[in-house]
C-alpha cells in the first residue's frame, strides 16, 4: 500500500469567493507553468469514526458513490500528514457497501466497522487539479474550496526518495508566488475563537524522540490555530495564545537542547525572534492598557487624571498590534511557518538513533529546573532582574510539567503545577509593574505625578510580590516523575 507525504497551505478567500483568481496565480509557479489543470465539482459526506488517526468520507461525482477512507501515519503535524488512502465504489445499499469495504482488508476492519449517521449532511466541493513533475517526484496539486472554509491547496507525492524535499520545494515556491500559508488542523479552519494549548497525554511507553515530536505538534496546532482564528480580527487573546505558543515553543526547545540543529538556528531562529518581538510587544501594551493603567486609576483619588494617558496607550497598543497583524499576513511569516512544519516532519521522519524512555528523560530534565528556583535565596533579597530570572525558571518548570504530565505523580500534576502558576503569576505582576513604569515614562502625555506613581506602585508591588512569592516557592513540593512505569 503506498503511504502519501502531503503539504497542506492555505488561502484566504478570493475576491469573488471562487477559486478561479488563485488557479491563475499558481499558473505562474514555475512548478505548475504549461500543466493543463482539470476541474470537477462534487459532493462529500464525513462519516465519524472513533479510531484515532481514520477519516471516512462518502464522495458523489455524476452520480457515483465512492467510500474514500485516510489512515494518517506518526503525529499528525498542521500543514503536513503522511498517510495512506483507501477507496471502493458504492452502490446503493451505502451501509452494506461500507461493510464490505471494512472486510476488504485487514486494517480496515476495526476502524470502519461504525454505523452509518443518520444525518445526510453534504458538502459541495470545486476541485482544480494538476499533475506536476517536480524534478523527478510527481505531484498532484489540488485546490479546493467549500462553503465550509478558505480554499486550501494539497502537495502530495507517493513516499519515495525526494518526495519530502519535492513537496516543500514546490509549498516555497507558492508561498512566494500566491497568498497561501501553512494551513492549521481540519477542525480550527472555520473557528474564530482564540485556540489554548491541548492537554498532552504522551504514552508512558514514549521515547523522547516521540515526545519532542508530539510536544511541538501541539505547539503548532496552537500557534496556527490562533493565526488562522485572526483572521477575520486579531483581538487581545489571539496575541496572548499566539505569545503563549511561542513560549511553549521556546520551553521545548531549551529542555530538548540537543534537536537544535544549524538548519533551525540558520532558518527558523532568526524569523522566529522577530515574530517574537512583536507579540511580546503587542501583548506587553495589552496589559498595560487594559489592566494596569485601569488599576493605577482605581487606587489613585482622581481617576479622570489617567484617561488622557489610558487614551495615548491605546493608540500605541493598536500600533503595535497592526504590525502583528501585518506580520501574520506578510510572505516572511508564510515562509517562517513552511520552514517550521518542514523541519518538523524531517525531524519526524528521521530514525532516532539512541533511544530514550521518556520517563528517564522527563525526570532528569525536571530535577534539574526544579533546582532552579528551590535552590535561590529568598526572594525578597533578591534585585528585581534576579526575582524576573526565577519567573522564568517557573514558567518554563511549569510548561515542562504539561508537556510530561502523564508521566508525573498525581499530586505534581495537581499541586505542584498549581503553584508554579501562581508564583509566576505573582513574579509576573511585579514584572508587569516595572515594565509598566518604563512605557509610562516614554508616553508624552504621562505627567511627573504620574511617573512618580508608577514607580512608587512598581517599588510597592515588588516588596509585596517577592514576600508572596516566597510564600508560594517555599510550600511547593517537589516535582515528581512515577518511576515504576
């Protein structure tokens, strides 16, 4: 059975809401120039499988029926899935038709063997095709559009040698020719709401290759989920789960410091920090904005002093989430996720060469930045830069307890974890305060009192914030990683 490598990029709408404008700008691409496309038009009918890793659709073209089932191989990665497909026509009697079609091979029996919905629930699809030899590995190129979503365009190949490279040569080139970026996961395409982080549940059997694997999948999904959902409008929480994603990323790969390789620090690190820069940025003026300007109002006798300065911020917060905003539809962020997923599913594809259990890795690497913050002196006599390091080495404590929670005790995953949340949301408010003094500082229209009273805040907020920091640290117990599995 060939197993499949397919890219999967996604655009937003044309201007007329057809597919028509986006054939002809992928007409231009070198890979499809003088390949003659093939248009059909045909409706699709999802059937819910419980089998992890199965989709079944029923397709109709001119009348015939056709049972198509996909078995996605290794972590499903946004933008990329290597599978294999299945497919059988159907005749009238659907439910004996796809009886028959999970008898007709092994590996379709448990997955396929559901009832068919009661619902009839149809999807017309516009398809556009080309078949493109790319340097010795054929693609088919496959753009579709429904009523159900943003046109996507498909780049499979049969897995053969240069197969991977052949499908993400052609994605760049697209990219740089078409309004298309790596698409997110099937069920975020339509959603507009912010996406959080997926709760891991890694197999306890994992090594640390699959783990590294399916943490960064997660963090994609995330990331892309969020860049996708604004879409439509980037509001305050796109860019906190977008900060939040890249935090996560940033986490993983200081616990897996041996995957870093030249083509991630030559090809992804630099446009990674950019991004970067400009979430911290925008969410930063967020939480200047929204929260802490508010709350200097609050306590302060005169609250109408502080709308004039509420006002200049929210102009600079706006600023500042425009240039994220462009970013997500520039070809530098399209170029940055395609060389992401790329470097993922090779990372994914590769032989891991000294095997790991996850339990053993786990456990070293939270031992290590539990010590971290166990072993500091108290907080309060800490200078503010040190007492800001310490919240880091919380943070990433308490990611890396999310990443390997199913191979934590129970009481780490409950207790522990919940006080590592509070100690960097308390670490966090002194940090947020000390910040907050510096922007106050650069707005124009902010006056002496008011500068005076951010530092005075931020000076109160950190004796205050160190003193329950070190409340919290002292009475969190050790992190602890079940050794009998």
């Amino acid at each position: 059975m060939t197993v499949w490598v397919e890219v999967a990029l996604q655009s937003h709408r044309s201007g007329d809401g057809s597919i028509g404008a986006l054939a002809d700008a992928l007409q231009r691409v070198a890979a499809f120039a003088g390949v003659t496309p093939a248009s059909t038009r045909f409706t699709t009918r999802d059937v819910p499988l419980k089998t992890p890793g199965w989709r079944l659709s029923i397709d109709t073209l001119d009348g015939a029926r056709t049972l198509c089932a996909v078995q996605a191989e290794g972590t499903p990665i946004s933008g990329f899935t290597r599978y294999r497909t299945f497919a059988r026509p159907a005749g009238d009697d659907l439910a004996a038709s796809l009886t028959e079609f999970a008898h007709a091979d092994g590996a379709l029996r448990e997955p396929l063997d559901v009832p068919l919905p009661d619902s009839d629930a149809e999807r017309e699809i516009a398809r556009i095709e080309w078949r493109i030899d790319a340097g010795g590995a054929d693609i088919l190129a496959t753009l579709e559009t429904s009523s159900e979503g943003p046109p996507t365009l498909r780049l499979a190949a049969a897995s053969v040698d240069g197969a991977l490279d052949a499908v993400f040569r052609v994605a760049g080139e697209v990219i740089d020719a078409a309004p298309f970026f790596i698409a997110p996961d099937e069920a975020q395409e339509s959603e507009t709401a912010p996406v959080h982080a997926a709760r891991l549940d890694l197999p306890r059997t994992a090594t640390r290759h699959d783990a590294f694997v399916a943490i960064a999948a997660s963090v994609a999904q995330q990331w892309f989920g969020n860049a996708a959902a604004s879409h439509a409008s980037l509001g305050d929480e796109h860019v906190h789960q977008l900060r939040v994603a890249q935090r996560r990323l940033k986490t993983l790969l200081k616990l897996f410091k041996s995957y870093v390789d030249d083509a991630w620090n030559t090809r992804i690190a630099p446009d990674l920090e950019w991004f970067g820069e400009l979430l911290a940025n925008a969410r930063d003026w967020d939480v200047f904005t929204d929260q802490t300007l508010p709350a200097y109002a609050e306590a302060d006798d005169s609250a109408e002093r502080w709308q004039t300065l509420i006002a200049a911020a929210d102009i600079k917060r706006r600023i500042a989430r425009d240039a994220v905003r462009d970013a997500l539809a520039s070809k530098r962020y399209a170029r940055l996720t395609l060389a992401f997923v790329e470097w993922l599913a090779r990372f994914a594809s590769q032989e891991d060469a000294e095997p790991v259990r996850l339990v053993s890795f786990a456990e070293k690497r939270i031992r290590k930045d539990y010590r971290r913050i166990a072993r500091v002196p108290d907080l309060a006599s800490l200078e503010a830069h040190e007492r800001h390091r310490v919240r880091i080495h919380a943070k990433r404590l308490r990611y890396a307890l999310e990443f390997f929670r199913s191979v934590t005790s129970r009481r780490t995953r409950k207790s522990t974890a919940q006080r590592l949340g509070e100690l960097q949301t308390v670490l966090g408010e002194a940090n947020d305060a000390a910040v907050a003094a510096d922007r106050l500082a650069a707005i124009p229209e902010a006056s002496d009192y008011q500068r005076g009273f951010a530092r005075a805040w931020g000076a109160a907020s950190a004796r205050k914030d160190a003193q329950e920091g070190e409340r919290l640290l002292r009475s969190m117990h050790r992190p602890r990683v079940k050794r009998s599995i």
